[in-house]
C-alpha cells in the first residue's frame, strides 16, 4: 500500500465522530454531509484567523484548482459521456464551495447508489445546475423549495431528495457534519472494503482561536483492546519537543492488516512514541516497547533485508541502498544527510526498540507534569500534541527527502498546494488530538487545532491535491533512464552486499 494512502485512511479514521448511536446511519446509509458554504465559513466572527485564510488569495488559487481537476475527473467518469461536460461541472463545483448544502447518497436496491444534493442558490444559479446537470443525469429530478434546489439522481424506491426537503427547513449550526457508512462505501472500493472501517461521523465548529472537530467512530462489535498502562522510555524521551505522540491498543488492528503482518513482533506491538525535537528537522524518533529487545531487531533485520533487496532490483530507491547489521542497530546505508536506524534501547521501564534518522541530544530537562496528567484520561488510547507552525517546516523536509529516497514525486515549491500550506503556516499554533474508548464498541474523538490538520496531515493534503492523477493519489516517478540505471550501478559496487 502506497505510504500516502496509507495516510490518508488513518486520518479517516482518526476524524471519526459524533454524539450518539441515534444519529448513525440507517443500514442503507452511505452517507451524510452538510457543509455550511464558503461564505458563511469566511464570514464566521467566531474564528477570523481561519476564515481569512479560507479566503486568501492562495486559498482561491487551490479552491480554482482543485475543481479544474475534479470537474475533469467527473466529466469522465460519470455514467453518461457529455460534449464539455468539464466545462458544464465547473461551475457547479464552485457553487459547491461558496454556497450551503446538503449531500445524501444511499445504496438502492440495484446496488447502484442513488444520490441527491439540496443546495442554497439563487434563481439564476438553479437554472444553470438544472441545464449542466440535466445532460448527465437525464432521469434526475429537480425540486425548487424556499430558495433551495434539490437535485435527486436516484432511481431507486426511496427518493434521498425527500429527506433533505426536511433537512433544509433546521440546517446544522456548525460549519460541516459528515457521517459515513464505510462498510457501504466498500461496496464500489474493494480498497475501502479491505480497511473494515467503522460507521464514522463528525462536527467540525469554531471558537475563538481554533477549529473544534468533535465525535464518535462506532465499530460493529465491541473492540477487545488491551489498553495497558503506559510503558514510556522517559530516560530518552525529553524536552524541548515540539510534537508527542503516544498510542496503545493497536495490537488487534495491526493484527488485521495484511500490510503489517511481516513487520509484527511476538507479542505483538501494543504501544508506540513518536516526538520531535525544535529546530533539527531530523530529530523525529519512534519507541515501542518490546519484551526482548535482541530478539525484536533480529527479526527486524531478518524482514527488512530481502525488502530492501526487493526495492533495490526493482530501481525502487533513488539509489542503492544497504542494511547494516551490528549486535544493537540496524543502519540504513547510501541515504544523503541522514543515517536512519533502529536500535535497541533498555531503560527502567523496559526494553524498547528506537528508530531515528538523527542522533538524540542529551536529556535536558525532565518531562511536564503536564503531559503525564493528560496520559492518564482513562480510557485513552491516542495523545497528540504539536506547535503546528514550528513543525511543518521540519516535517517538510522530512516529508521530502523521504519522497526522493524513494523515487517519489516530490511537492513543488512553486505549487499551488504548497504556497496554500506556506500561507497558513505561520499561523497555526498548538494541535491537540485525543481518542479515548468510551464504550465496548466505541471511541469519542476531540481536537483542537488552529488549521484543523497536522503538520503531517497538511503536507500530506498538499501532495495529494498536487498528485498527477488527482482525485488518485500517484506519486510514483517512471521508470529511471539507461543513463540512471548506469549511474546506479556504478553505484552499487562501492556498496558492500549488493549484486553488481
């Protein structure tokens, strides 16, 4: 699985919320959306900092290209072939991001999906989707009603358009809500299908100085999580940091991941670390605790080894690269700037495998009182905490060198995408995630963030809207030249280990 879509799915996952199991969807349900408009968002006193950024000239230049691509995607991807049908979506698009509206999508006894759309417009603006849209969807309806038009492509028994004609009377006061059954979604993705993911749903409002994202995840039967106590290395894990992370229960999960199942150890992993430290963009460690840490990097090397042997016959690195075995670390050889590794690390709480791509500084100073009170919520299962603005330009870099390492499209600096995150960087102070399981079948999910995402998740948005095939997300480069793979090869002789 392609690391960014991997990504992708767990912010998916991570924003999964809502109040309560009433407002989950019916068996039927594929989805649920209400967006409050562009305008409204923009204009929102509750929040400036992000409406001005909502409105920003970088923000336009995305929002204008972002419905380029989709308006081309969908003209070629909808049922019925339409002359100019990106030129006829394009607008639609547009409408879609300044105005209110409402989205229901439904599996219909024919197992197609049948969809309506009720938005907020003027009378002029009605009349064009009524004309674009008609084209493409001949035996849809279209239903006027107190200065909303319901657009319903269904064909089933069960019109959606008649559930959002009583939606449209109490619209939501926040600025979005989505509810999503993805087991219903999986039905067109065997992608989607594969992740088993929960009935999701979440409320996206604002305060003063942040974006509030509040919720629930249902999952189909009670989750048997072992939520030990926490088993920290807080001899190497130190200030100053600018981002924490900490999680536990994964074991289950990684368990059904076909994806994970060569890297699991025995017991398998059930905690993880990750920091970063300020001003070195390299310093970004991972921990998680092992019962023999010998045994966990023995296996590690015996996995990776033929992994990186794979990726190296196949041209899969930007250059040839070795693993380098010593009784306590594994060193990844032939990488610029950096040496990333996994080592083996004892500390009074236990045993514990780190990984890096820098040395770690000294300990400076014990951790905040602070971050153990918010690890013991009981029930909690993911902590984040990050200043946003002072980690995206080091997770930039990160991101980066990590794309070339591995012959992956990297993000322009003179991309739209990019200039956007540039923009609202500067911005963007604490990030607060927190996930905590609040019933057998249940997790609730809170965050406060100025810009919504994390530096991660900002990048990778960015990369994503920047992709070639944009909605897909392919950032793999072509096949080196004969000139590179003669370069490469070159290379690989002064490498020890390799085929010549």
């Amino acid at each position: 699985m392609h690391p960014m879509k991997k990504f992708l799915i767990v912010l998916t996952v991570a924003l999964a919320a809502l109040a309560g199991r009433a407002a989950l969807p019916q068996p039927d349900l594929i989805a649920q959306i209400h967006f409050a408009g562009g305008a409204k968002v923009a204009a929102d006193k509750n929040y400036p900092a992000f409406a001005n950024e909502f409105s920003s000239a970088e923000a336009l230049a995305l929002r204008r290209q972002v419905a380029d691509k989709l308006a081309l995607w969908l003209a070629k991807n909808l049922a019925a072939a339409v002359p100019d049908g990106a030129a006829k979506l394009h607008p639609l698009l547009d409408d879609l991001q300044s105005a209110e509206w409402f989205l229901e999508a439904r599996a219909a006894a024919d197992g197609k999906a049948d969809t309506a759309i009720a938005i907020k417009l003027d009378s002029a603006r009605a009349q064009v989707w009524q004309a674009n849209l008609k084209p493409f969807f001949p035996a849809a309806t279209f239903q006027l009603s107190g200065g909303w038009l319901i657009f319903d492509a269904g064909t089933g028994a069960a019109k959606c358009g008649a559930n959002l004609a009583q939606k449209i009377s109490a619209p939501p006061a926040g600025w979005a809500d989505v509810d999503v059954n993805w087991q219903r979604v999986g039905q067109w993705s065997p992608f989607v299908k594969s992740l088993d993911l929960p009935e999701t749903a979440l409320k996206i409002s604002a305060d003063a100085t942040n974006l509030l994202i509040n919720g629930k995840c249902f999952f189909p039967e009670n989750l048997a999580l072992k939520l030990d106590a926490w088993k920290m290395p807080t001899n190497t894990v130190h200030q100053p940091f600018v981002s924490f992370t900490a999680v536990r229960g994964m074991a289950g999960w990684l368990k059904s991941q076909s994806w994970a199942q060569p890297y699991l150890l025995a017991p398998v992993q059930n905690q993880a670390f990750i920091w970063a430290m300020g001003g070195a963009p390299f310093q970004a460690f991972y921990a998680v605790p092992v019962a023999d840490a010998n045994a966990a990097l023995a296996h590690l090397d015996a996995t990776l080894q033929p992994v990186i042997a794979e990726r190296n016959a196949h041209d899969g690195f930007v250059s040839p690269f070795t693993l380098e075995a010593t009784n306590s670390r594994l060193t990844l050889i032939g990488a610029p700037m950096m040496a990333p590794y996994v080592q083996t690390l004892k500390e009074p709480s236990g045993e514990f495998l780190l990984a890096g791509g820098f040395p770690n500084t000294p300990r400076s100073k014990p951790l905040p009182p602070e971050l153990f009170a918010r690890l013991a919520t009981p029930g909690l299962v993911f902590y984040h905490w990050e200043i946003t603005a002072e980690r995206i330009m080091s997770q930039l870099q990160l991101s980066q060198l990590a794309l070339m390492l591995t012959r992956h499209k990297q993000l322009d600096g003179e991309a739209v995408p990019f200039k956007w995150v540039s923009k609202i960087a500067p911005s963007l102070g604490n990030t607060v995630t927190e996930i905590t399981q609040t019933a057998p079948d249940q997790f609730t999910f809170t965050r406060r963030a100025p810009g919504g995402l994390t530096a991660f998740e900002l990048l990778a948005l960015a990369n994503w809207l920047d992709a070639p095939d944009f909605p897909g997300c392919s950032l793999q480069l072509p096949p080196p030249s004969a000139r590179l793979k003669k370069l490469r090869k070159n290379n690989a002789s002064a490498l020890p280990g390799l085929p010549h």
